[in-house]
C-alpha cells in the first residue's frame, strides 16, 4: 500500500521522539519485565496525542533497541477451528478463552506458537514455544504443546481441530520501565488479511498496549495524564475478524474499528495484490 508524504512524517516525528529515550537490549527488557502472566489495558491513540505523552513516558520508560533500530516488523497468523469459538468465546466475554497464533519476528527470522489464556484472576497467560524454522500449519509437538497449555489452567485439552484463519502485519515498539515490572508496546501500520481480502488502519492511529500486574503502572497513569483511556473490545484477532467479514456477530468491535478509521481506508483484494506483486 502507497503511504503519503504525511504518513512518512508522522513515521519521522515518532522516530525523533524516541531518539531521547535511553535504550535497553532484548535480554535485559525479558529480564525486567517479561510479562507473561499479566494485567493489559489497550489505549487507540492519533498520533498528535501520542506525541505529547511520549515525552512524559521518556524519563521512566527505556525503549528496545536490537542492532540500531528501535521499530520492529511482526507477522502474525492465528488459528481458530470452523466454528470460530476462539473467536466467539471472546465476543461473549466468556471468562475461559484461548487465542493460538504463531508470531513471526520478521526483522530477527524467528517464529513462535503463542497461547494467549485468561486465569481465574482474569490475568492474561501467555505460553511460547519457539518454531524451528517456518512451519507449514500446526505441528504434533506444537498441538500437543496447545492441549497441555489448556490443561494447566482450565484443566483439560483444548480438544479442536485448528486451521490458521487470519493473518496481521503491524510494526512494534516496546517500551519497558527503568525499575522493572512494566511494558507497553506501541503498533502501526497494523493490516489484516485473509485469503481473499486485506484491510489497513488508519496509518495515523496507534494502539497501545499497557502490561502490568494489576493493570494499573505507570504508563496507565501517564496516559490518564494525558485524558486518554483504555479502549474496550479491542482484540486485534477479534477486530481483524470483524474488519475483514469473517463472521457475522462483530458489533461489540465496531467502536475500535472506526476509532481506527479502518472503514476509511479502501478494501483490498488479495488476488490483485498478488498479481500486483
């Protein structure tokens, strides 16, 4: 997709706004604040109300830098089975639900199988199994990995057949607080795709994501600062399934998609893309 001179402007304010972060290394943001089993709040932001709280975020907040570059590309693919329960578990609001994705680190050339699950506690789990290589759908081992990640909070397998459903590509910046505890990710450039079509946000609106043990750090302070609040039903899953017609029942992620001017930007057919290409 062309992006104008505007969005290659918004894209170099971000850049310079982050030049007066401190950097920190990828072992040392694991170290500090893996986040594994969190609290997370999600926060659609434009740009010209992004840039403002940057600079309260800057004397807290360290931001990961791998090889000089502090902006990374990933490449998700999530897997539901045909009846899309993981899907419709979430637009439900049930509390027992589980998200399957395998993530690729596009800059790095790494994959991991992610299973994303919520405790009693209502606290996000998060299970990795790193990938040799690009694997072709779902392995036995990665299956099995699935089942016993199920078991271990809900007490039995998942017990589906899965098939991979949608896929998203976005840019990544992480953030992660100078004493630990606390990250936030900032994404752009976010698209959904499917076999047949392929939709864009709006390229300048970010989402935010805020990562801590009781959903309540500092950046969720900062942003409150700022008079900006979390946004609900904004499943990047859920909105990329509703934005691309994949299911019938999306009301509830209509709000977040239009925050996100998805609706504004053209439909896009994947056949043309390809030929295209």
């Amino acid at each position: 997709m062309i992006r104008s001179t505007g969005d290659f402007d918004m894209n170099l304010n971000m850049a310079r706004a982050l030049t007066s972060f401190d950097a920190t290394s990828l072992d040392a943001l694991n170290e500090k604040a893996a986040m594994l089993e969190r609290l997370d709040n999600k926060y659609i932001v434009p740009v010209d109300r992004l840039l403002p709280a940057l600079m309260r975020f800057k004397d807290l907040f360290d931001v990961l830098e791998i090889s000089g570059k502090r902006s990374f590309v990933y490449a998700t693919e999530y897997h539901d089975d045909k009846d899309t329960r993981s899907y419709f578990d979430h637009h439900q609001g049930r509390r027992k639900r589980c998200k399957i994705r395998v993530r690729t680190y596009v800059d790095a050339g790494f994959s991991y199988l992610e299973v994303k699950l919520k405790d009693r506690r209502n606290v996000t789990v998060k299970k990795r199994l790193k990938l040799a290589g690009c694997e072709m759908g779902l392995s036995n081992d990665a299956l099995t990995f699935i089942d016993r990640c199920h078991s271990d909070i809900y007490g039995a397998p998942l017990n589906r057949r899965l098939m991979p459903v949608i896929k998203m590509r976005y840019a990544r910046i992480t953030l992660v607080a100078k004493e630990g505890g606390e990250r936030m990710t900032i994404d752009t450039n976010l698209s959904f795709h499917n076999h047949a079509v392929e939709r864009h946000v709006a390229p300048d609106h970010f989402i935010l994501e805020t990562k801590s043990a009781r959903g309540n750090g500092m950046a969720d302070r900062i942003l409150r600062g700022e008079h900006l609040h979390p946004t609900k039903q904004c499943s990047k899953y859920c909105m990329g399934m509703a934005a691309l017609g994949a299911v019938e029942r999306h009301n509830r992620f209509l709000p977040a998609l239009r925050r996100l001017r998805v609706f504004d930007q053209p439909l896009m057919f994947r056949e043309a893309i390809e030929k295209a290409a």
